[in-house]
C-alpha cells in the first residue's frame, strides 16, 4: 500500500488524484497546494484523499509533508521541480513530474543532460526512482514513440504533431496554465536535426498540414517542447538512432500567441510607457482568464456553446526494416470536450494529460518500474510500455496506425 503526494491541485493534479482514489495499492493521498481552497477542492468526494496548504517553495515544508510518504505526483510549474526533487531525494521517496526541469544558467539541452546524469546517480544511489515528462506530451508522447520506433531496424525521423481546435464562445485562450502557456510559446524552439540539437525561432518553419477529421489545413509550426530533447538525447539507445526529430503545435491558441509575441507582449523584459514601468508579460497574464477547473465552471462553458470541438495527435515515424522504406503514422484518439466532462467532470486537456500522469504514477503504486534513477518515459521496457498502452485503452485513450511498406 502506497501513500501518494498529489502536489499541486490544478487541473491535471485533481484529475489524476480522482483516479488515484480507485486504486487498491494506494492507501492515502495528500492534496496539496499553496491555495488551500485548491487542495480542498481536489480532495472533494475523495475517502482516501486530504487536503493541506504548502509553501512548495520551502525545502522544510517539503520535507515535512514527505515525510512517511512513498511517492510524490509534482503537478507544479517548472520552476519548482528541482527543489521538489531535492527533497524527495532527502526523504528517500520516488518522484514524478509532467515537465522537463530546466536549471539557472543552463540551456534547456544542457539542464536535461544534467538531470539524466548528475541527478540520475543520485536517485539511483539512493534506491529511488524519478519518472520526468509524464503527462501527454511530453509523456504519452515519449511512449509511443518508443513503441513504434520498435517494429524498425533503424529511425530517420521523428514528428510529433498537436492540433488544439477547441475554441469556446467565452474568451479561453488556454485549457491548461496560461502562464506555462505563453512562456513556452516565447521560447525559441528546439530540434534535433542530423544528430544534434539545433535552435530555430519562435513560430517558424510553418507547413500546412490536414488531419483526419479536420475539414482544413492548419497551419503548424515549431514549438519549444521537450520531447526533441530528451529523445534526442535518449536516440541512440532507446530511438534506433533517430536523426531528426521535431515537435509542431497549431490552432487558434497558437495564432492569438504569435500575435502577442509579434507586437512584443511576451516579453519579460521590463519596459517603460510614459511614467509607469511594466513587463510586457506580467501584464498580458493579468489580463488572461485562467485555464477551467472547477466542474460548474466547465459546464457553463459548454452551455455557452463551442465554436470548434476539432484537435489532432499525430506521430510519424520514419526509418528502414530490413532495408526497405518503412513510415508509420500514429494517431492518438481520445475524448473531446464534451465527452471528458461527460466522462469525468473536467475538460479535455485535464482528461489527456491527467489521465496519462495518472497511468505512469499508477506504475509506481504498482512497481511496474524496477530501474532505478532519473528517466525519461522513451526508457521505459517493453513491459512498462505495454502496462501503459492497455491502461489508457480502459480510459478511452486509444491509438490508429498506419503503416506505409515504401515510400
């Protein structure tokens, strides 16, 4: 029997704490966000669950609330990730998160390197195990990459594609963090490209692209994601050698964000307008609603009525299989808006990615990962892959692919 730290009551928190409830190997789980009303709100309805008011920015009070725990779920902002770490290190616990962190001073490629060696020997030392990039993509993402990269002798490329079509009549520039948002819109983004990593810039290389289900091209374009990184770092040794892999974003959120960034309104650089210093940043997110979470908040979205209800998940790989051509495309099927409230009471965002950070926790209560050390989800065996693959289907996450002999 397990005891679970849900940290961080936001949308994907409270979403994998509900399923978390179910689980028979889970014998508590402690809701906890600097908002204590958050925390409440996630534990709601929840026998195993309760609720407590954290600083995750103090080491003592991290410790303190680890203490006796067995795992903790970070659902926090990047920024905290290290300190989280840190502690669950101190208290001998494992640890899972949604993103990549990123350290001062470091580039995004050179903190990831950092995390799989320096912070990978001391989990592992201390017979602990940290699962990084855990939610949809990256997360799922990284799965079924891994998966698919199996059935070939060796990989050329890697794309991986996210249309987000839903656009509501009220004004919701995003279903998840703004904040998390518009910062990794403002990043230059990166790819792995003929074996290294490579900077390109902020909404470029732009392709029209058509989807199954989408009656128009959409317009893509390059995204700082992490998955470029940590597969490109992992190629050769989990990926058969992928060269080149990529990670493109499109939709109505993407164009309201390259708009903003265009006229300069993702800056965080402090400027001045007459008498009154701002940051250009700071001031658009005081001006964006936040992404929903609470279920009457949802439903009145929904009542409001939808202008779109149209997305796509697409990974292409490409590579040789006994010397011939060999390309599979792989689409991720889950459930609309409409449907995740329907089936869960959250958006479709929460339902994704929550649902996918449930999965891999569920493997720590379950013990499905014996490695030890800090990983990317691209590492994980056959097995654990296989655990994940069957765990999303009961949950309606489902995959198509398509196989092409010759190209």
């Amino acid at each position: 029997m397990k005891k679970v730290i849900v940290l961080g009551s936001g949308a994907q928190g409270t979403a994998a704490a509900r399923l978390l409830n179910n689980e028979e190997n889970v014998e508590s789980i402690t809701c906890a966000d600097y908002s204590l009303k958050a925390s409440e709100a996630a534990a709601e309805g929840l026998e195993k669950a309760s609720a407590v008011q954290i600083n995750a920015k103090s080491a003592a009070e991290l410790e303190k609330l680890f203490a006796g725990a067995d795992i903790v779920l970070n659902g926090l902002p990047i920024d905290f990730n290290l300190t989280v770490m840190e502690a669950a290190l101190k208290c001998g616990i494992d640890y899972q998160d949604l993103c990549m962190t990123e350290i001062t001073g470091l580039d995004a490629v050179e903190s990831t390197r950092y995390m799989f060696t320096e912070m990978n020997a001391k989990f592992a030392e201390a017979g602990c195990l940290a699962l990084t990039n855990t939610g949809s993509a990256p997360g799922l993402a990284n799965v079924i990459c891994r998966e698919t990269a199996e059935y070939f002798d060796s990989v050329n490329s890697i794309e991986i594609n996210v249309y987000e079509g839903v656009w509501s009549k009220r004004f919701i520039p995003f279903w998840w963090s703004p904040e998390v948002a518009f910062s990794d819109m403002a990043e230059v983004p990166i790819r792995f490209e003929n074996g290294r990593h490579v900077f390109t810039s902020q909404f470029g290389n732009p392709v029209m692209m058509k989807f199954p289900g989408v009656g128009k091209e959409i317009r893509m374009v390059d995204h700082n994601h992490e998955e470029p990184i940590t597969m490109g770092l992992n190629a050769e040794k989990y990926l058969k050698g992928a060269k080149n892999i990529l990670f493109r974003y499109g939709g109505p959120h993407v164009e309201v964000s390259e708009t903003l960034y265009n006229m300069g309104f993702l800056s965080k650089e402090k400027r001045t307008s007459g008498i009154t210093e701002y940051i250009p940043f700071d001031l658009i997110i005081s001006q964006t609603p936040q992404a929903p979470k609470y279920k009457d908040e949802i439903a009145d979205i929904i009542n409001e009525g939808l202008i779109t209800e149209e997305g796509a998940f697409q990974i292409i790989v490409e590579g040789t299989k006994s010397g011939n051509p060999l390309r599979k495309t792989v689409y991720v099927n889950t459930p609309g808006l409409i449907e995740s409230f329907e089936k869960a009471g959250i958006s479709h965002e929460s339902y994704l990615t929550g649902q996918s950070a449930f999965i891999f926790t569920k493997m720590l209560v379950n013990d499905v990962i014996e490695t030890k050390g800090l990983i990317a989800p691209e590492a994980l065996d056959a097995d654990a892959r296989k655990f994940f693959i069957d765990e999303a289907a009961k949950l309606g996450i489902t995959f198509d692919v398509i196989t092409e002999d010759s190209l």
